[in-house]
C-alpha cells in the first residue's frame, strides 16, 4: 500500500494539463532554477494539492475504520454521525447565502460538521442507555436528514447560485494553494493522534463489551473517543475536499478484504495508506482526464473503488 | 332644365370626391387602429430580460416581467414600474399565477423549458426567442417585433442596435489582451468559452479569450488552474453567480487567488469584477455592453 501511494504521489506531481518533464518537476522540488511557469504549477498547484489529497484520503480512511471499530457496524461511515450532512450545509450556506465571505467555506463547513457530530454524541451517548448502538446511529440518521433537509432548502432558494456550490456537493479538490491546509491542519493533527491512541482499545472492544470492561476498558468511552476522532477527521477533510464520504465506507472494507485481518493494528494505519492513495490517484485522474477540463474528483473515486471493492467481496464470499 | 338640373351636379360630384377621400382616410384608420388596440389589449409576459428589454423598446408594454435578478441599471431603468414575477427552478414561474393572469403570449427562454411546456398545455402561446449568440439579436428583436405587430419598430430599433456596436467596436487594434473570463467564486471557477455569450462579447470588444482549447456545449467548463498559468492572462474578469451586494469582499476573495495573483493580470492589478449579468444574458444593448467591457475590463477604450 506504502508503494502505491508514493507510485500514486509520483503521478499527482509529474501530471497535469500541461507537460513538465519529469527533470522540471525533480528540478523544482529540489529548489533548482526552472522557468517560473513551471515553478508555479508545481509549487502552487500541484504541491498543495497533492498533499491535500494525501491528507484527506487518509483522514477519511481512519475516521471510516474507527468508526465501524466503534458503532462495530460494518456500513458506518461519516454520514452516519451526520458529519457530512452537517458539513454540506456550512458548505452550502456560504456559498449560497453568503458568497462574498467565500473565503469562510472551509471553517463554516469544520464547524457544521463537528456541530452535527456532537448533536449526535448528545443524543446518542447521554441520559439512560447512553452509548447504545442503535442509539448512536438512529440520532446520526435523524441530524444528518435535518441537515440535508437544511440544506436542500437552501439550494431551492437560490437556484441561481447552485452551479457555484455543486463541486463542493460531489466531492473534489480544488487549488486554494495552502491556505485551507493551514486552517484545518491542527483538527487533522488532533483526529490522527486520538485514532492512534484508539488504535489498542478498539481491538479490546472487538471481543465485546463485558470482555473489554473485564480487562480495564471503559467501551462507553472508547465509543465516544473513537467516533469524536473520525468525526474530527471527517469534517476536516470534508472542509478541504468537499463530500467524499465514500471513501470512509468503502476503504476499511477493502483493507480487511485484503490483509484478511479486522485488528486495528492493521487496519487503521494501511486505511490511511490506502485512503490517500485512492483519493491522489483519483483526483490526478480527474484532472488530467479530460485536460484542460477539470472533473470532479467524488466520480471517479466511485469508479476506481467500487469494482475493486465488488470483485474483493466476491472473492471473500 | 336639362342644364338647371345638371348644375348641382359638380357639387355633388365634388362632395362626393370629399366623401370618398374622408371615407378612404377613415378606412386607412380603421385598418390600422383595430390591429394596434388589438395588440395592446394582448396580455403579453416577457419571462426573458432580453423579450422584455426589446418589447419596452418597441413601445409595447409588457404585462408582467421576469425577476430583474443581475439587471443593470440601464435595463432596470426601462423595465422601472412593470410589476415582476418571481421565477424558481424548474418552472420559471409560478404556473397557477400564470394561469389566472390569462396572457396571450409569454416570451421565455429554454431554460425554463418545463414550464414552456405546461404553459403551452394551459394553452398559452409560448414564444422562445433569447437569442444565443450576439449576431442573432437582430433577428430576435425582429421575430418579437412581427408577434407583436411592430415591424416598423423592430426595425428602426435593429439601426440603433447597428449604429451603437460599430460606434462601441471603432478602434480596436490588432493587440487582443488574452483575458480570462470566470463564472461564480465558490470551491470551482468555471472559465468563460468561446460559445458562451460572455466569451463572444469579449471577442467582439477586442480581447482573446483565455480557454485552454477546452470545448463544453453550455459554453463553460471548469478549466485547469495550470493552463491558467500557462496562458497567463493579461485581464481576469469574475462574474459571481447571482447578485452580489459586498464586490469588496469578492474582491479580496479573487484578488487573494494564489493563480491569479501569479498572472500578469494579477501583478498589473487589471483584475475586474462584473457586478452585473452583462455577461450572462443577451441584452438589446449591445453596444453599450461592448464599450462597458472595454472600458472596465480590457482597458482599450
């Protein structure tokens, strides 16, 4: 997976809509005199990009394998705990309502998210039976339709403004240079670094929750732990790159499938991995395709994940 | 008594010549008159701003406008106390206020095809006649000017359209600014092509549009930000969906751009903001439109 992603990082920086020989790209990184065009599609295009698309792809692939460790349901993913309803209506207010205050997108859609997510977290793990399951994911379904309900409303209001906020919808990277990255990254460095400490408890809670409690753990909190970090991740990586949801869902999946393990041990680190890998493969693919026309990326990473996915769970069956 | 008798005759003769000639006159009027009050008992709506433009310049009043949602002043001034209907997706407008206002004909545009349809089922005649390119304006203002019985109109209003877009076209040199033209400021730009109505006016006012090469049919496609900096514009022109009350912010938002920054339009500071729907819809206005692109956005006035 370590070999796809550097194969698939090689690709995002050595291609785009206009031909840089590979020396142009080398002679760049390593800060060589190069024509000043070539500089700035590197530097402020491909660059960027290309570590968001890293960053994201592995966030959502973590916050899917914690969250399906925590609710231990096999179709959790962002949507689940409302993140993505939640940060497709902060999305979609700004640039519908308020389009002149555009640069606020990434917050307004970190800060939805986390807001849906922790309606949820109120709903689903407080007062009596706190922490149950079904619960959790009951309350999810419930604020993500409030939201989507949100946020269809806003879109039938102004129609006009839509086309602006359709990338966002379906899901795809677009160049912001580093700005966004340098809102966002300390919520990503918070969610990677509660996933990595989760990583141990979520394996004590695949035995079950009297065995997990039995050796010390506490599953109420690990749930909570657990799903805070994904929806942390998820939201950040929502505020970056739009809807990608699919990518939570799909990629543990696909890594258990593969290394025929479900220990977090495994599964949470080769997520990122694979995440990231499938999301810069994916977005250099939608770029690139139909160049100088830029697709967006969410098709597409449907398009490379789905047959994979199909053909490993035939496989497996 | 042969002569007595035939003395009044020239008299009668002459008043009859009277007769005949006010009778003709009369006739001439009430050949013309029944048409015109024909016409303005028709209860005519222009859903489309450019229908509804060209009608008030004909002289002829529309019953109800389309939303002027991104008019420009000149536009709104002759559009000022028509009363406007709202217009939503997918229909256009509301159906059921059409119904009960019982117009003779609705001029609309394809955009709102699903309404045209439903109207047409309510037995409204509905006319499509927006113009897509700038060269067919001409031909539009006359097939609105023959529907509503104002060819004479239609015509003297085609030689203003003539006379302001060879004034506002005069002078441009063989030096084409490459210009990017770019839709809407949210997470996506999408340039301006060749085929769009925008990326036409910009070529008539003498600038060359920056695309990449690229083709879509509606007329724009979200475009490399890499071709962008290999094209390097020496103009930028932002056109954000919709209204926009704070340019300012917009401004900053577009003028922060980390590509355009790097352009040649960014370093000599020549990116503009379209506040307006100019470049959006077909207007009667051509030439006003041409010498406000020249005079804002390509600096060749």
């Amino acid at each position: 997976m370590l070999a796809a992603l550097v194969a698939a990082t090689c690709a995002s920086l050595a291609l785009g809509a206009v031909d840089i020989p590979v020396s142009g790209v080398i002679d760049t990184l390593l800060g060589k005199q190069v024509p000043e065009v070539t500089r700035n599609i590197i530097e402020i295009l491909r660059l960027p990009r290309t570590v968001e698309a890293i960053l994201v792809g592995a966030a959502l692939g973590v916050a899917g394998a914690c969250l399906q460790g925590a609710l231990n349901n096999p179709l959790a993913s962002p949507d689940v705990i409302g993140v993505t309803g939640g940060a497709g209506f902060g999305a979609m207010l700004v640039i519908l309502l308020y389009p002149s205050s555009i640069a606020l997108l990434p917050v307004s859609a970190l800060f939805f998210g986390l807001f849906a997510a922790t309606m949820v977290f109120i709903i689903g793990f407080t007062g009596r039976g706190g922490g149950n399951i079904t619960r959790v994911i009951l309350a999810g379904i419930a604020v993500a339709s409030l939201f989507s309900a949100g946020t269809a409303a806003i879109m039938a209001a102004y129609p006009d403004r839509v086309p602006n906020g359709i990338y966002f919808l379906v899901g795809g990277l677009t160049t912001s240079g580093w700005d966004t990255l340098e809102t966002v990254w300390p919520y990503l460095a918070v969610g990677f670094v509660l996933a990595a400490f989760m990583i141990r408890p979520l394996d004590r809670l695949m035995l079950g929750d009297d065995v997990a409690a039995s050796l010390g753990s506490r599953p109420r909190l690990i749930r909570l732990t657990a799903a805070l970090a994904a929806a942390v991740l998820a939201s950040a990586a929502a505020s970056i790159a739009g809807l990608l949801a699919f990518l939570g869902l799909v990629i543990p999946h696909l890594i258990r499938l593969l290394g025929g393990t479900k220990s977090h041990v495994f599964v949470i680190p080769v997520s990122a991995l694979a995440g990231a890998a499938l999301l810069t493969a994916g977005d250099t693919l939608a770029r690139t395709i139909a160049a100088p026309v830029e697709m967006p990326v969410g098709p597409f990473l449907v398009l490379l994940g789905v047959p994979l996915f199909l053909w490993l769970l035939r496989k497996a069956a | 008594m042969h002569l007595d008798a035939a003395r009044p005759k020239p008299r009668l003769a002459r008043l009859s010549g009277v007769v005949t000639l006010l009778a003709a006159v009369l006739l001439a009027f009430a050949l013309q008159a029944p048409s015109a009050d024909a016409a303005k008992k028709k209860r005519v709506i222009a859903i489309s701003p450019f229908a509804a433009q060209t009608m008030v310049q004909l002289g002829y009043r529309p019953y109800r406008v389309g939303m002027t949602l991104g008019a420009t002043k000149h536009q709104k001034r002759l559009l000022k106390g028509i009363p406007a209907m709202t217009l939503s997706h997918p229909n256009g407008p509301n159906l059921e206020l059409v119904a009960k206002m019982r117009p003779k004909i609705v001029f609309s545009s394809n955009r709102w095809s699903r309404g045209n349809k439903a109207m047409r089922q309510l037995g409204i005649r509905v006319v499509v006649a927006d113009p897509l390119t700038p060269a067919s304006v001409k031909k539009k203002v006359t097939q609105i000017g023959r529907i509503l019985g104002r060819k004479k109109q239609a015509r003297k209003l085609n030689k203003k359209i003539t006379r302001q877009l060879n004034s506002a076209t005069r002078g441009i040199s063989g030096i084409r600014p490459r210009t990017l033209v770019v839709l809407g400021i949210g997470t996506t730009a999408m340039a301006f092509l060749e085929n769009s109505w925008g990326g036409r006016l910009i070529r008539m006012a003498g600038g060359k549009l920056v695309t990449g090469n690229a083709s879509a049919g509606g007329g724009f496609a979200r475009i490399s930000d890499e071709v962008v900096l290999q094209e390097d514009p020496e103009r930028i022109v932002v056109v954000p969906h919709g209204t926009n009350d704070d340019l300012s912010r917009v401004a900053k938002w577009v003028t922060d751009n980390e590509v355009y920054k790097s352009t040649s339009a960014g370093q000599s500071g020549n990116i503009g903001i379209s506040g307006d729907n100019t470049l959006l819809q077909a207007g009667t206005d051509l030439g006003a439109t041409i010498r406000y692109i020249r005079t804002n956005f390509l600096k060749n006035w």
